[in-house]
C-alpha cells in the first residue's frame, strides 16, 4: 500500500487504504494520518471519515469519532454501517436528543442492510426477538459456506482430554477477558486441553500477558486469513471451538462458518442468538433468554431451553 501511496500519491482511495492496513496492524496514529491525508485530497470521501471515526473511537477520542461518523452519514443517510456508528456513539457519550426519532431510522435502515455489523446494533435499539432472529438469519446467511468447501468427514478424535479452542478478538484489556479469565482457570485439565486463538495485536496490558499463562497454547492469528486459520484449528484437532466474539467488532465469525471443528459454540461476546446453521449451541441463564423466549435462538432453541430447564 505504501507503493501505492507512491504511484498515487493525489489519490485519496490510496492513502485510505493504507489507514485500513495501518488500523489492522494497530499502528493507530499512522492510520490516523493516512486517513485525514484521504480526506485532505477530498473532504467529501466518505469512506474515509468512517475508518478514521473507527480509529478514533479505538483511541477513545469518542466525540471526534462521532463527527466523522455523523459526517459520514451525512454523505449517505441510508448507509447502515455509519448510521449504525453514529447513533451508538450518541448513547456511549449519552446525547439523547431527538432520541426517538433518530433510533427509529436507525432501526429501518439496519433492518433493511443486513451486515456484520448490525446484529450488534439491533440488540441496543427498542428491537424485538422476531427483529433480531430475522436480522441475524439474514447476516449468517451471508457468512454460509457451500456444502462442497466444508471438510468431508469432520468426527471428535478419541483421546484423554477433550481439546477446547477460544476464538476471540478480546484477550486483551477488555469485558470478555475479564469475564473469561476465571473460567479458563477452572477447566480440569484432566479433562480439557485449552487453546486460545487471538484475532487482534497485542495491547500490552497486564490481561493479555496472563491470559497465555492459563491456557496449554495461546496461537495467534491477527494475521492469519480465514482459510490459514480454518486449516489451523483442524490441523490442531479442536473438539469444541467457542467463539467469544461473535458479531462484535474484528469477530471473525467467517472462521466458525468453515466448521473446523466438530462441535461450535457461542458464547459470551455476542449475547443472542447467531442465526447460523454452523452454530451448534450457544451459552445461556435464565437473562439473557428468559425462559419463554427459546424459540428465537435459531437451532439452538433445544439446547437453551434444556439448559434453562436445568437451571
């Protein structure tokens, strides 16, 4: 991208596509620099006021972010995915005027865009179970793999331990890792052998130097492509692959929809259901799916509803 940068240094499509690089790679200011270098060849460029808003609110500059973000919708009002940002930004930082009717275009035009995206923002507008089922069906439809591309003979291999694998963007300084950490503690490793997987860099914070520790392997795949990390994880014999990122932001749920592993579970990160034929279960209490809503986890109604019952 930087040879790009060079062959075309008055396109502003090429200095936003090295900010996309550099924001990947988690070079934050670079990505920055490159962005507002887009925007300074055409202020009007909107793909660069999204990913320099995204960049931002990484950083935690959250007002910045929702002027690039409400710019960017100002460009396209009918563009979910910065729609989407702009009104989550005006409720992380609590402006609530005009709330009603700014959340009900929300809500028609995510409902209308099916995305990675949007499930995630359906969940924090006024939204009912139907909504979100038929959203997130919707969105998994689109991650599905042809029948032909899936591994012909996928079986649990008989050993001692069950081998489990973590896939998350977050064994880092934030909720998931936290909320993780214990549980991850407490497998009886006569019983389990635990690999965590880690799509993002490292943040170096104290979380993510002792998450490692926990597990038996700690693989990461922050620049491993999906077919490189599909053929990981059945090359490392995973049982049980549990996706603690699910359609949250850098969840790489296209992974998961390559079924590397014979069993896979959602857990955690996205609390509803994933749509998705390549779930197979989905951890729940008696919150997060009250016990007269099964019937909107998708395929996995039978498996919450027995582990509802159970208490």
């Amino acid at each position: 991208m930087r040879r790009a940068v060079e062959l075309a240094a008055d396109k502003p499509e090429a200095h936003r596509d090295l900010g996309e690089i550099l924001a990947k790679l988690g070079r934050l200011d670079e990505a920055v620099a490159s962005y507002r270098r887009a925007l300074d060849l055409d202020p009007d460029y909107a793909p660069a006021h999204l990913g320099l808003g995204n960049v931002l609110k990484t950083q935690g500059k959250l007002s910045e972010a929702l002027a690039c973000f409400g710019r960017r919708s100002a460009l396209d009002p009918d563009y979910a995915v910065a729609l989407s940002a702009w009104f989550s930004e005006r409720q992380n930082i609590c402006d609530w005027s005009d709330y009603r009717e700014n959340e009900a275009q929300v809500r028609k035009v995510v409902g209308a865009q099916p995305s990675f995206a949007t499930p995630w923002t359906m969940l924090g507008l006024q939204s009912t179970p139907e909504e979100q089922l038929a959203l997130v069906r919707l969105v998994a439809a689109k991650l599905a793999v042809p029948e032909a591309a899936l591994p012909q003979s996928l079986q649990p291999r008989p050993r001692e331990r069950i081998r489990l694998g973590y896939l998350s963007a977050d064994f880092r300084q934030h909720p998931v890792a936290f909320a993780i950490a214990g549980l991850i503690d407490r497998h009886d490793r006569r019983l389990f052998e635990v690999v965590g997987y880690s799509c993002r860099p490292d943040d170096q914070s104290a979380m993510r130097a002792c998450l490692p520790e926990a597990l038996h392997r700690f693989v990461d795949i922050r620049d491993t492509s999906h077919p490189q990390a599909v053929e990981r994880i059945h090359t490392d014999a995973v049982d049980i692959l549990i996706d603690l990122t699910g359609y949250t932001a850098h969840g790489r749920t296209a992974i998961v929809a390559h079924r590397p592993a014979p069993i896979r579970v959602n857990y955690l990160g996205y609390p509803d259901t994933m749509g998705a034929d390549f779930i197979d279960y989905i951890v729940v209490d008696r919150f997060l799916v009250p016990m007269e809503q099964p019937a909107f986890l998708h395929r996995e109604a039978d498996a919450a509803a027995e582990l509802l019952q159970a208490g």
